[in-house]
C-alpha cells in the first residue's frame, strides 16, 4: 500500500485515512459465529471442507452486509483501476472486472435497505452479470481506429454503459424514498433523507461538474481525485446506513406468513435476552474494566449486531453501556448494604464493579439511582 501511495499521492489523501477510520467498523460488521464442532473436527481442509465452512458462514451474514461489502469491492477496485495504466495487463483487467457494477450494487444495497426481505429474490441479482459484462467491455474494449462496424459497436456499448448507471441512480432514489410517507419511526425518516440528500450530493458533484470536464480546468486536472473521493463518501454514507439497519430493522409489511415470522424473530429475541442476562450474571464478565459487546456476544455465542439489536430493542436500553452500568450499579448497591463491606471505600466497590475511575462511576450511579454513592451509604447505613 506505501508504495502504491508513493506512486499515486492524489489517491493517498483519500483511500488511507478511509481505510484506517472505517477498518474497525468493517470488522465489526464482518464478526460472526465459530463453525459448529462437526464441521471442523477431525476434518483436513480440502477444497471441500472450505467451502463447506464458506458456505455456513455466508448463511449467517446478513444480506445489508454481504452486498455492503460487493459494493465497497467494485467501489474499491473501480478506482483504483483509474490510476493504473491500461497496458498492466492482468492487474488492469482485474480491477476493472472487479470495479465493473457498483451504481448496480449500490441499487441492491439500497433495496435490501429500505425494502423488505422479500423483495431480494433471484430475479434481482440476475441482473449483475449482465451489468458487469456491459461495463466491463466498455472498458475493456478497444474501439479507436477500428472499423466502421466496431465503432458503432463501441458507441452502443458505451451508451449501454451510460444507461445502466442512469438507471440505477435513478432506482436508489425510488428505493430510500419506498414506503418513506407513510414511515411513522422518525429516525427512519431521518436517515432515509440524510441518506438521499448525501448520494443526490455526490452524484451532482460526479456527474454535473466532475464528468466532461473541460481540459485545463480545475476540475479537469482534479478528476481522477474527485472521483475517487466521491466513491468513498458514499462508501461511508451507506455504510452508516448499514450499521442503522443493523440495530434498527425495517418492520415487515402485513402478508402471508406475517405473524409467523414476527412470532419466530419474537422468540429467537427472547431467548436471545435470556442468554444476555445470565451472562452478564457471572461476575468475571461483568467486572471486566473493559468489557465490550464484542466479549459479551462471543459469551453467548451470538453474532454483534443482534446482541446490540437486542439490548436497544427487545431489554429496551439505550445502549450497550447503560445495560453493562446498570448491573454494575445494582452490584454497587448490595455490596453498599452489605455490612461486611462497610470498610470498603467507594473507589474500591467502584473498581471491584468494572468502572476504572470514580468519575465515572459516580455519574453512572447518580443516574440510575438518582443519588450519590456517598448518600446511598448513608442511607443504607441508617436503615
């Protein structure tokens, strides 16, 4: 990657900082559960065991993530194939298969969204073949100084190219605005136009002034950079609109088999909860000074954005943090009543429940309790 930088400083400015910023984010939403023991044990790993593992795992990804990630590989690759040279051979070829279709992948992204899950059937993505091929022979393709016949065949290619990409702009926009009157969740709203108003704003950037640039202007000379920067904005735009989806997701339209499913989500929730909740029971989890999500889903064995979904919507936390300081607060409570700890000072129940400074810990109390750890002595003592 340095020497690429080195090589390439306009994309150095833009594709490092990404990269580092959203590395942890990525990797966060990538997290999924271990293989189950019959599938490893005991095992070599040929070709088949790993696509047996492959395949189990790609069961458990959910579908926002998957066609996050064949966007950000198409996003990625299409800009890096503009600063390569086109004569790189198999590397050039690569990255322009590979970066062929992101407009369409953002589509899709974009109906798994703000669309039910049904609407994801196996018409839809029968398309990115399709739109990969179009794309790529449109780079790929060389039609200067050929014949009349390849001239035209080039021109219709490109136009194809041009359509396409048209057209799945225009579909993002009818997919965030789907159902968008009659959302009642204020913050759906929100995000849906927070979420329109950033692609609309890139795409004017990309297409009106970046796109046929006159040379020797500014945006001429900056173009490649532009664009590049363009791609990865919206990387990050629709990435925080995967991370909304994962802890907020879109409720399902009345239909057949509505409630069954509703009933199944219902008590896979529960259970869920359950296995929360008795985790956070055992007091070498709780008391860990830097416990995470992360720890406590690997606990119950469960994927990160479903323990995180669960805490704010079925235990109905605001956050991972106000349901870890609010065991640890009533740990704090009883070892407050305990006559046996009445020696103990503050500080030491406040590092022996898992918070690293008083500060902290005083605030946590005073908000769940509505009083200061001192006071509640106090009146424990009194009692």
């Amino acid at each position: 990657m340095q020497d690429y930088a080195t090589q390439y400083p306009h994309c150095q400015i833009v594709v490092l900082p990404f990269w580092k910023s959203t590395s942890f984010k990525l990797t966060t939403m990538w997290k999924i559960s271990s293989l189950p023991d019959e599938l490893t044990a005991g095992r070599p790993r040929d070709a088949a065991s790993v696509a047996t593992s492959l395949i189990y795992r790609l069961k458990d990804i959910e579908p926002v993530v998957l066609l996050w990630w064949c966007f950000a590989l198409a996003t990625l690759s299409a800009s890096l194939a503009r600063y390569y040279p086109t004569d790189t051979g198999f590397t050039y070829v690569a990255l322009v298969i590979t970066g062929a279709g992101p407009c369409a992948w953002l589509w899709f992204l974009s109906r798994a969204l703000f669309r039910d899950r049904k609407h994801l059937g196996v018409g839809v993505f029968s398309l990115v073949p399709l739109v990969i091929a179009i794309e790529a022979a449109a780079a790929l393709t060389p039609f200067s100084g050929a014949s009349v016949f390849a001239t035209e065949a080039g021109r219709i290619i490109r136009n194809a190219e041009a359509l396409v990409c048209f057209t799945a702009i225009a579909f993002v926009w009818r997919e965030t605005l789907h159902g968008f009157s009659g959302q009642p969740n204020a913050a759906e709203r929100r995000v849906r136009v927070l979420f329109l108003a950033g692609f609309s704003l890139l795409v004017g950037v990309s297409l009106l002034w970046v796109s046929g640039a006159a040379p020797g202007s500014i945006a001429a000379e900056w173009q490649d950079t532009m664009l590049t920067l363009c791609a990865l904005l919206t990387l990050i735009i629709s990435l925080l609109a995967v991370q909304f989806r994962l802890r907020h997701p879109l409720h399902e339209t009345a239909g057949p088999g509505r409630n069954q499913r509703a009933s199944s989500v219902e008590g896979e929730s529960v259970e869920l909860a359950s296995r929360i909740l008795t985790a956070l029971k055992d007091d070498k989890l709780l008391t860990s000074s830097y416990l995470k999500v992360a720890d406590l889903a690997e606990h119950t064995g469960d994927q990160e954005y479903k323990v995180t979904r669960c805490i704010t919507s079925h235990l109905g936390y605001r956050n991972f943090n106000h349901l870890v300081n609010s065991f640890r607060i009533e740990r704090a409570k009883r070892l407050f009543e305990d006559p046996e700890r009445q020696r103990m000072t503050i500080a030491s129940i406040a590092y022996d429940c898992g918070f690293n400074s008083l500060g902290p810990f005083n605030r946590a109390f005073r908000q769940h309790t509505g009083v200061t750890p001192k006071e509640y002595r106090q009146r424990s003592g009194a009692a």
